[in-house]
C-alpha cells in the first residue's frame, strides 16, 4: 500500500501523484520504475519513475489514461491508496559525466526527465530539455523543469508554445550548432513512433542515444520474459537489462510489433472500465 | 497385518472431458475409506527403504501405519516431522521417482500409494484447527528472500525455534512458484493459502511489493534494518529461449509468462481480472518437464481445440511427473516425441502461425545421462500453430547476486552454498531450494529450507556463546 500525499491534474489525460514510498525513494534513480497494481485482480503495470524526494520519503509519478489500469490510477484522489507499488526495478540511466546532455520528453514521457536532469545537473554536466506535444495544452512539468535543467526548449505541432514543430527537429537544429548546442548524449523518453525518430535523428550524426523502452511486462523482475526487446540482434529484457538502450541498436519494427500484442483486449478492458464509470456518475 | 493387494488404490479423479475445461483440482483424493484401505498395504518393512528415497525422510512406515490404525492426528504429526509442506508435496513430488520407487511392493507389485496418503492425511488436517506451536523467545531477527518453498519452510522452522522472521517476497502475492507456476488444478491455492496462514499465526511477517536487491540490498538487511541472518531462497526464476527464429513473433511467450498472466493475474477471469492472455486454436508447447504439461493442460482448459507437446526426446527421457502425463494424455493433448523446433514462422502481422520442426532419433548418452538426440536429415515438417510456449527451463535471477558483493555463483548462475547447511560465502547469509541447485522439486527446496534454519539457529547460538 502506498498513500497519496498529492494529486495534479496536468492535461485532461495525465495526472501527476506524489506517494508515500520511502524505500523505493531511498535506492531509486533516475530511468527506473515502479509496477503498480490498483485492485484486487488488477494487472501490473510499469510507471517510469519520474521524481523522488529521499528526505520525504516521497515518489513522483505521471500517469496518463490509455488504458483500465491507468484510468483507474487516474480516478485516484490526495489521502487515498495505491494497493500495490513495487521497485525500484531495472537499470538507471549511466552517462559518462562532464557533457552536454539533452533530454527528449514526448507527451507524458517529459516527467522522466525531472530527477534525470537533477542529478545530471548536480555533477556539473550541461543540460537541456526538449518536451513537446502536440498543441500548449498537452505540455507537461516545463516550469518543474526550468530550474533543474540549464535549457529548457518547448515544442508543439501547431506552434502554439514554443517551437513549432516535432522535437527531432529542434534536436537536429541543435546538433547542428543552433541554441544550447550539439548534444553529447541524448536521452528519449516517450511514445515509441517519438524514440525510433529520435534514434533516426542521431544516428547519422553520431550523437550517442538512450532510448526508455516500454514494452508489455507482467512481473518487471525479469520472470516471464514478455518484456524481451531486441537490441543489437539479441533478446534483453527490458525489465532487467533496461528499460533504457542504445536507441540505434534496438529494433522498434519488432518493440512496436510486439506492443500491439493485446490491443484488443486493451480495448475492451478500458471501455468496459469507462462505462462503469460512466454507470456509477448516472 | 499388512494386507496382501496388488495394485494401489486409484486416486478417485474428475471425468477428463469435463475437468479439461475448468480449473478446478483433477484430483478428488482419497476418502478416508480409501486413505485405510490403501494404508494396509505397507508392509511395513524391517528396513524401510522408502525413507531412503524421500528427500526429507519422512518415516514414512509410521505414518502409514497410523492412518492404517484410523488415528489421523498422530498420522498428521509424524507428517509434519519431517515435512512441512506434506499437502503440497503430496500433491506435486515425483514419488515414482523418490519414496515410491523405493517401496518393497514395487519389485512385484504396484508401490503403496504413499504420495495419495501423505495428501490424505495433509489434507485432514486441514480440516481441523490449526496446531500452532511458536513462541517468539529469540531477539535475533532473521529475514527471509523469498516466499517459494523453501523460503516459506525455512521461515515456519524458524518461528518455531523462537525467531522473528520476516519474508521479503517481491511479487504482490506470497508463494513464489506454487502461486505464479502450478495451476489451480494441481495446487490448489486454498492448499498454499492455507499453508501461508499457519506461518502468519506463528508469527511470520510476510512482506510484498519489496525486490531484494533492488528496493533494498542484502547488506542494508543487515545494516540498516537490524537482521541477524539472512536466508535466501529465490528460486529459479528466469526463463530460458531457444534461440531460434521466430521466438519474438506475437503468440510466442515463455511459460513463465504464460502461467503467471493465467495463475498469479487471473487471466482466466479476463475482463473481470485485468490482465488478459491470447490463446489460440492451435497451441504448442515446447519440453516435457511439469512446467510443460502444466502450460499444455492450462491451454486445453483456456480454449485450445489442440494442444501438443513437442520435445526433442522420447518419452523416456520426459521429465514430467507420470501422472501429470497421464492426466494430460486424458485430456486430449498430442505428443510430438523426437521432435526440435528449428524455427517459428509467422504471418505479415508478426503472428505465430507454424513451427517448423525435425525429427530426431537418439544416439549415445549425454552429459544429462539421457540419450542424446540427433537430427534425422530431410525429415522437416511443419505443424501449424497459433501460440508457442517454451517451457525448456528457467535460470536462477541474477536481481540479487548482480547487486551483491561477495555473494558467490557458479557459471550457471546458481549460488555457492554448502550442501548440508545452506551457508554461502557470506557470513550468515544461507541459501537453498532453486536458487542453489536450479529448477528442481519443491520437496528438495523445502529440504533444504528446513536444513538451512536448524543451521541458521546453530550458528547465531555459537555466536551468542
């Protein structure tokens, strides 16, 4: 069980939660996450961790309704529990210190990125923070992340904040010498359509990439092996080899494949949630 | 008087058309007239050489003799002795391996029904009020990875002897393989539930939710939280692939996965439990071990119009339990003996479709001691499938060696620990079942539990001395 201490809606579909975890804050860092279960008979999820408060003994997560369990998630209030919260599971993200790192938040993937550009800022290194959305509404936690991060660049496809335009297109200004300047390292946290571009965007450009894969797991300690991405030609479990990899290595043909596994049960079990919902309101 | 009968007592089971669709238990077990009927057939030898065979010892004579005798309590408590898990052992141990092939009836005759009568009287017992017997007169606080097999009997032992133990259990829910793995038809979860309830009225703290090695490391166990000992007991978790193309194809999973979206998430109660698994007309499962049949019989009872076995042995060489085999051969699924998966093939949406396979004939032992088999060339076929699952066997998870210093594996990954007292090569760190010898039985892990515990209790006491 962890409680709730503090709830925010960020857009109509993400929701950020602080939770009372201490352990999990005590040993986590940043690229790791936390499987969640929010009922008896409930799946188990895995959510990106995306802060922690170690003093506090808080978490930071955002969790945005795509599916049952996230809906349920988001119908969760301030002073109520979360029935099962487990981590920190997988690998953080490693960087080789003293660079220029530039961070890419797609849609609710932005709040990976707060305790990521702490720590990296902490030691020193150069930061940047690319978010983007679709339009200003869907932007997420840029004013969490001007104080942590050196820059801190907004994207929207229709240009209604900041740069208009896709992220990979801002980071290719950048690493053509524009703004803050070409990236050391890049991290890519967000829909997989916005990693395997970014992947695309670095590759030629030689600019090393980590990609936050997020594949369907049921345990997330490495015991079923649904998880399993192919990176470099080989089978790695996401849940113990990652979730972070060299973006030009894995193969997101097979990741975005093997994501679509159960989209009709998906479906069916969020519709069957929403109309509930929408039972209990009549 | 033994009373002379060839055969053993059936086990009374539920008719295989109508089980092979639900998930509730095969076996109805004994009456308590079968239980006595059964129980005079041992013939209660000089030299009982069953006891040689069983893992853990049981005086196996006396029991019997008790339940020959009607006095079930007595039965129950010579049981117990020896075996803490007696209605989950009797229920999943290999006895025509173990004590059952031993049995002086088996020279001649079929062997006494012991595995049917440790269940019998394991069962009754559960049907009466709990004995619990457990002081906490220990301050030593001892922690407990794991709350599989020899987890759970390591921690039972231990609450008797007088500690407090708590047991981290990663997972949400307590159990480890008996949960996730054996389904519902087998092991029933009342069977573990209840098992688990015993341990909490002694006093056992059961934490979920925490990934030692990850939520905290073992040293923090030591340093932070106060514990005197550690036992680890983490099993084999992590499942093997073959390697061979195709495995990422959609509809190929590991048995692992399989049971556990089925056994631990409920995914036969799709939508009503959340987490839902595909299964398709056609399923085949990939080995010959218990994981196999028990993932070939869930696939009958979640729909599958067919189900195979392909292994790459022959039947001999299966390493199953032979009345699982039996059970499954009931309740329709199809063997492919001498039979290797070579490739998955799938249709433009990445959906298994067929397995290719060739034939094998067997040649001269190998490093297993089984025959090795060998590829007959030009004998490739193709049967067609819509799921693959392997169940080829599961390695020990490296979560907590590889953020453990000093904690010695061998090249298998399973940890270095002494053989009679479960000590590895940190001071007061024990390990057993799995984790240490690789997927084996749960009657070997709770062995190892129980011997782990008493050396556990010698060596805080020499230290206290």
């Amino acid at each position: 069980m962890a409680r709730i201490l503090e709830t925010r809606r960020l857009t109509p579909v993400t929701k950020y939660f602080r939770i009372e975890a201490p352990l999990i804050a005590a040993a986590a860092r940043p690229g790791q996450f936390v499987m969640l279960r929010v009922r008896e008979g409930g799946e188990r999820i895995p959510i990106t961790i995306a802060d922690y408060d170690r003093a506090a003994g808080t978490l930071t997560i955002v969790v945005q309704e795509v599916g049952a369990t996230t809906r349920r998630v988001c119908a969760l209030e301030a002073g109520e529990e979360i029935l099962d919260v487990a981590g920190p599971l997988g690998g953080h993200i490693e960087i080789p210190p003293g660079g220029h790192v530039c961070g890419i938040g797609g849609g609710f993937g932005s709040a990976a990125l707060l305790c990521l550009m702490r720590e990296l800022s902490a030691r020193g290194d150069r930061t940047t923070a690319i978010l983007g959305a679709r339009t200003k509404e869907l932007l997420i936690l840029a004013d969490e992340l001007r104080p942590l991060c050196r820059n801190v660049e907004v994207c929207t496809d229709d240009g209604s904040a900041g740069f208009k335009g896709f992220v990979t297109q801002r980071l290719a200004q950048l690493i053509a010498g524009d703004g803050p300047g070409r990236p050391d390292h890049v991290v890519a946290i967000g829909p997989m359509a916005m990693m395997r571009a970014v992947a695309d965007a670095t590759r030629e450009a030689k600019v090393k990439t980590l990609v936050s894969m997020d594949p369907l797991m049921v345990d997330g300690t490495g015991m079923c092996g649904g998880c399993r991405v192919t990176v470099g030609g080989k089978a790695r479990f996401a849940c113990v080899d990652g979730p972070c990899f060299d973006a030009h290595e894995v193969d997101f043909d097979v990741a975005m494949r093997r994501n679509k596994q159960y989209v009709r049960e998906e479906k069916q079990a969020f519709e069957r949630v929403a109309c509930m919902a929408a039972r209990e309101s009549r | 008087m033994p009373v002379k009968r060839a055969e053993k007592t059936p086990m009374p089971v539920r008719d295989a058309h109508e089980r092979a669709h639900d998930f509730r238990e095969v076996n109805r077990g004994y009456t308590v007239f079968h239980a006595v009927f059964e129980a005079e057939r041992c013939l209660r030898c000089q030299e009982p050489v069953c006891v040689d065979g069983c893992p853990v010892q049981i005086p196996i004579p006396e029991f019997i003799h008790a339940v020959a005798i009607g006095d079930m309590a007595a039965a129950a408590k010579i049981l117990r002795s020896a075996n803490p898990l007696p209605a989950i052992c009797g229920r999943v141990c290999p006895q025509e391996s173990q004590c059952e092939a031993e049995c002086s009836m088996t020279k001649n005759f079929d062997p006494v029904g012991i595995g049917h009568l440790e269940r019998y009287v394991a069962d009754w017992e559960r049907t009466q009020p709990p004995a619990v017997q457990a002081k906490l007169t220990r301050a030593e606080k001892i922690a407990v990875i794991g709350s599989g097999p020899s987890g759970l009997v390591c921690a039972g032992e231990l609450a008797r002897l007088g500690y407090p133990v708590t047991i981290y259990e990663a997972l949400h829910a307590p159990g480890g393989v008996l949960r996730y793995g054996i389904p519902e038809f087998r092991l029933p979860k009342a069977v573990l539930d209840w098992e688990i309830g015993l341990l909490k009225a002694m006093g056992v703290e059961i934490v979920c939710n925490v990934i030692i090695g990850k939520t905290l490391t073992l040293d923090e166990l030591f340093e932070k939280h106060g514990y005197s000992a550690v036992f680890i007991g983490t099993g084999a978790g992590l499942p093997q692939f073959l390697g061979i193309p195709g495995e990422n194809l959609n509809g190929v999973m590991s048995a692992n996965e399989f049971l556990t979206r089925i056994n631990l998430m409920r995914a036969y109660e799709f939508p009503e439990a959340d987490t839902p698994v595909r299964v398709g007309k056609r399923v085949a499962v990939i080995g010959a071990g218990n994981t196999a049949m028990d993932a070939v019989r869930t696939s009958l009872r979640m729909g599958a119009e067919e189900a195979m076995i392909v292994y790459r042995r022959s039947e001999k060489e299966m390493g199953a339990r032979i009345e699982e085999y039996h059970h499954a051969l009931e309740e329709g699924v199809k063997f492919h003996w001498l039979t290797n998966p070579l490739e998955i093939l799938g249709n433009a949406e990445g959906w298994a479709t067929g397995l290719k396979c060739q034939r094998m004939q067997l040649g001269p032992k190998d490093a297993s001691g089984r025959a090795r088999p060998i590829p007959i060339e030009g004998s490739e076929l193709e049967l067609p499938v819509d799921n693959v699952v392997l169940a080829i066997g599961t390695t020990p998870n490296p979560l907590l060696t590889r953020t453990t210093s000093g904690l010695l594996t061998n090249q298998k990954g399973c940890l270095v620990a002494d053989e009679q007292t479960g000590l590895t090569s940190k001071s007061l760190v024990f390990a057993g079942g799995d984790a240490v010898t690789g997927a084996a039985t749960v009657i070997l892990a709770a062995g190892a539990g129980k011997r782990a515990a008493q050396a556990m209790h010698e060596a805080l006491a020499a230290r206290v001395s």
